[in-house]
C-alpha cells in the first residue's frame, strides 16, 4: 500500500512490484540527498539514498513515481 500526494489530497492504493528483497526501516540521520548523475539521468522520483551498514539503498518518492495521468488512468479503471 503506498499514499501518494495529489494536489490538497492523498490516494491511497495498491502497488505491485516484481520483488521485495528486504523491508528495513531507515531513520532520518541515515538518508543523504540523491547524487547527481548529469543531464543524462533523471533522479527526480529519487527521494535520497539510506545507508544502513554496508548497504547503500535508493530511495524511491512514490510522489514522483506515479505521475497524475497514471493516478488518472487508475481511477478510471477503478470506475469501471
């Protein structure tokens, strides 16, 4: 389940992904800003990076993720 941020509201839905290797929780003081990567790469939908030991993890913002049109076409699919 995620809650993604809309205007002056909040959806919440259902998401789907491949796979889930891990679900950690990471606090504040763990999570840097995302590096930059150039033009060449879009890090928009990227929320920062959590270091949690040795592992480093990117951290997605579901905000950004699902663009409005999605949001859009999930709501119309839902009214059917």
């Amino acid at each position: 389940m995620v809650q993604v941020a809309r205007g002056d509201g909040k959806i919440i839905m259902g998401a789907s992904v491949d796979e889930v290797s891990e679900v950690m929780e990471i606090s504040a003081d763990q999570i840097e800003p995302a590096p930059e990567f150039g033009t060449s790469v879009d890090t928009a939908f990227i929320l920062g990076m959590g270091k949690v030991g040795k592992k480093v993890v990117i951290l997605m913002d579901v905000d950004k993720v699902l663009s409005s049109g999605d949001i859009s076409i999930l709501k119309q699919v839902g009214q059917r």
